[in-house]
C-alpha cells in the first residue's frame, strides 16, 4: 500500500515542479520578447525594406541573388514580414520568440508520442520552453542575432523554421500508419527544406549534416513501418537542403563573401574543426553554469519520472546507452557543420553566426541529462528509494527558477539603455517625418550609437545605410550630425 502511494506522490509532485518551471520559463521568455519591443530599423533593414515594397519581391530576390547576396530566402521573410506587420518592425522579436518557443514543444510532443513515453502537456511546454530559452540567454549578441531583423532573418528565422519542420517530420512520420508517404509528401520536404536552406549558409550546412545523421540512424536502428516513412521523407529533405546549398555556391554574387582566394579543402576543414573545438571550450569556460543546469533540469525530471515507472528492456537500456554515447560527436560535427561556411568564408564565424552552435550544445546537454537521468533512475532495475525522488523534485524545483533569474539580470542590465536608445530613435524618426512634411529633401539629424555593433546613420550621406534610409522615408538625402569628440 505504501508502495502504491508513493508511486502515486510521485508523478503528482513532479506535475506541481513541472508546472512551476513551465510558468518560470514561459515568463522568462516573455521578458526577453519584451525586451525586443524596443528594437528599430537599422543598417540593413532599411534597403530589405525599400526592396520588397518598391516592387515585385521576386525581382528583388532575383536582383539580389545576382548582385549582392547569394541569401535568398531572407528576402522573402522580409517581405512577409512588412506584409504582415508594416512598419512594425517592434513586434517581430516577440512574435519569433513566441513561434520559436511553440514549435519546440510542438517538437517535445512530437518526440513524446513517437518514443511512446507518457508525461503531461505540461512537461511539452517546460521541456520545450527550456530548449528555446537556453540558447537565447547564452546567445553571443542577442541584439544582433534577434533583435535586429536582419540578423534574424540570416541566423534566428531559419533555427525558427527547421525546429517547426522538424516537429512537421516527427508528425509526418507518426501518422503515416506505416505506408509509404506519398510522392507530394515528399515533394514537400524538399520545398520546406530549400527554403530553410536559402535564409544562409550555416543553418543549410547544419541541415545536410542532421539530414544525413539522421538517414543513418534510421537505417541502422530503426525497424517496422516507421522506417519505410521516414527514409523518403528524410532522403526529400536532404535533397532540398543539397539543392539550396548549390544554389547559393553558384550564386554570381557569392564571391562577396570571400576575403581572399578559396582555402583548399585541408586548411578548411583543419580550420573547421580547430574553431568548433575552440568554441566548445570557451562555452564551457564562460558559461558553465547555464549548461550545468540545462543539463540537471532533464536529469532531475526523468529521473523523478521514471524511478517509479516499470524496469527497462534491456534493448531500451542499450538504446539510451548509445544516444548518450554518441551525443558528444553528433554535437561536435553539427557544430563544426554550421561553422563550415564561415571559415569558407576565411574567418571566425561572427558573434550572430554562433548561435546555431549555441542551439546544438543546449540540446546536447538537456539529452545528456535526460539519457543519464533515465539510467540513473532504472539502474540494476532497483526502485528508487523515496527519499532519492523527492531529493530529484527539489532539485527541479530549485533548478526550474533559473530562468527568470537569468532573464531578469539580463533584463535589468539592459532595459534602460534599450529604452533611452528607443525613445531617440522615435525622436529622431519624428523629426524626420516632420521636415518632410515642410518639403525638407536633405536632411540632418542628430547622432545614435551604434546598438550592439550594428551600423546607424553616419555623416557620409552616400553610405549605404544613409542612402537606404533616404529611400525608406521618402528623402533625398539623410546624414547624421559629427558625434562631438
């Protein structure tokens, strides 16, 4: 009777701390997308802008592709966006980090029902809003990456849209019922796929890689129905991956990329491996305590969640084994995969190019942490004493409110320099609108810093940014004040 009870208090005392870390994390994020309500137009954001509503957007995809970018799915994101939300450039970090943060556990279900492993909807949205919160908290240049729409479109967008496609092939695949997925199935893998693979070359890199992995593993180990579903679908999806990335190579503006003649193939992939190696260990060394806890989180919930559930097989036990066994190198290669294109392009990947990198170690971690949790909780097939439950739920407990710590430090240290820029920007907008509206054609405004690195109006009214930013109000020429020395 004890036993029974206990085993009942135990998935009770999970839900109530799953449901905590669910609220704190949701919260956590939320404070991020609040904090992107103060970003602006900026740099490049003001010539997608006058592309994509001075004209046919696929003329100004075309163009682009041809002259200056051999990126051509970003263009159309943000045509999608000015279509959606005009001139509301201040909504979209919320609204990417809110899609973001759905398609994870959208995702986080999807694996649920397919391992056929039970937890509550609850658990999805923890588990998932985790995923999502991990890497936006340990983003290198979170202005940059997803603040700034520009930088989102390249690098933020396509980890959006491939963790929705993911969960999409999960569900796919779920309930297909065994047939063979029919052919415009597969054709449309290999649409979605092309398009993901067009927003930039890391993201693409990263895609064939995990494609090909995931092939592999397929074919290896999986058995039944489900095999014959997943190896078209996911072979559709390499090939639309494959396709985007040949398309950006002979792209006749790629060669803007290159600081110099292409590496040779030895030097690229020395390069390669050398940087991934380098930033593994400064992720480490510089944020120890976020992959400590992204690991124990999952640790602390399987381990609650199956220490009063029945033993393994021996064949499940042996599968855990091998994912936890050969997460270190999946994530090693995915993270040398999206680091690829940069090196190509003859240096280390930029702060906003990284965050893919960010992506694979958090949830390399948290599965590190659910695998070894899972073992730990079955281990010798011995139930776990109560006392050793408990002690794990009030580990997840504690654990569930980093989070909103992490969120709201990062809040604190940059809402009011968030906000000061905001109120200038809207300012200096005002004055623009207003000079116009008295027949002003050259104007001159004071003044901005530049937020994160990004590029803001300078005194060179031909720079490109002054020239977009004319176009973009409707001016002959804008130039900014000289800062005072």
């Amino acid at each position: 009777m004890q036993s029974s009870s206990f085993k009942k208090m135990g998935p009770v005392l999970l839900n109530i701390v799953v449901g905590i870390g669910a609220f704190t994390t949701v919260v956590s994020l939320g404070l991020f997308a609040y904090l992107g309500t103060f970003t602006r137009y900026l740099a490049d954001d003001y010539c997608d802008t006058v592309r994509v509503t001075s004209g046919p957007v696929l003329g100004a995809v075309l163009y682009r592709y041809l002259h200056t970018s051999d990126r051509y799915s970003n263009l159309l994101y943000s045509a999608l966006i000015e279509f959606v939300l005009p001139r509301h450039i201040q909504v979209v970090p919320a609204v990417m980090i809110l899609s973001w943060t759905l398609a994870f556990i959208w995702l986080v279900s999807e694996i649920k029902r397919l391992a056929g492993v039970r937890w509550s909807f609850l658990a999805d949205v923890f588990l998932g809003s985790l995923l999502a919160f991990f890497p936006v908290l340990e983003a290198p240049n979170l202005f940059q990456t997803i603040y700034w729409r520009s930088g989102m479109a390249t690098h933020f967008a396509p980890l959006v849209y491939l963790t929705a496609f993911s969960a999409l092939l999960l569900h796919m695949v779920r309930h297909a019922g065994g047939q063979t997925p029919s052919a415009w199935l597969g054709v449309l893998c290999c649409i979605v796929a092309f398009f993901a693979g067009g927003f930039s070359e890391p993201p693409d890199a990263m895609l064939i890689v995990a494609s090909l992995f995931a092939l592999v593993a397929v074919w290896a180990r999986v058995k039944g129905p489900r095999r014959a579903v997943a190896l078209p679908l996911l072979a559709w999806t390499l090939a639309g991956g494959t396709l985007a990335l040949l398309v950006m190579k002979f792209s006749p503006a790629n060669s803007l990329r290159l600081q110099g003649p292409p590496l040779s193939l030895s030097t690229l992939t020395y390069r390669t491996l050398l940087y991934s190696i380098q930033f593994i260990l400064d992720s480490f060394a510089t944020l120890p305590l976020p992959i400590v806890v992204s690991t124990a989180i999952p640790l602390a919930f399987f381990y609650s969640l199956f220490a009063v559930a029945p033993a393994f097989s021996s064949r499940q036990r042996q599968a855990l084994f091998v994912v936890a066994a050969t997460t270190p190198l999946w994530m090693y290669i995915l993270i040398a995969s999206s680091f690829a294109p940069s090196v190509y392009g003859q240096s280390y990947p930029v702060e906003r190019a990284r965050f893919a990198g960010r992506l694979i170690m958090t949830s390399a971690s948290m599965l590190e942490g659910a695998c070894f949790g899972a073992l730990l909780a079955q281990w010798k097939n011995a139930r776990s004493p109560r006392v050793l439950v408990h002690l794990a739920s009030v580990l997840l407990a504690i654990s569930a409110l980093y989070p909103l710590r992490g969120a709201a430090r990062f809040l604190q240290a940059n809402l009011a320099d968030y906000r000061q820029w905001s109120l200038a920007w809207d300012s200096r907008q005002a004055q623009i609108l207003a000079e116009k509206a008295r027949g002003e054609q050259d104007i001159v405004v004071p003044p901005l810093p530049n937020p994160a690195g990004v590029k803001e109006l300078n005194t060179h009214p031909e720079h490109y940014v002054n020239r977009c930013a004319a176009k973009f109000y409707g001016v002959h020429e804008i130039r900014a004040l000289q800062h005072d020395p």
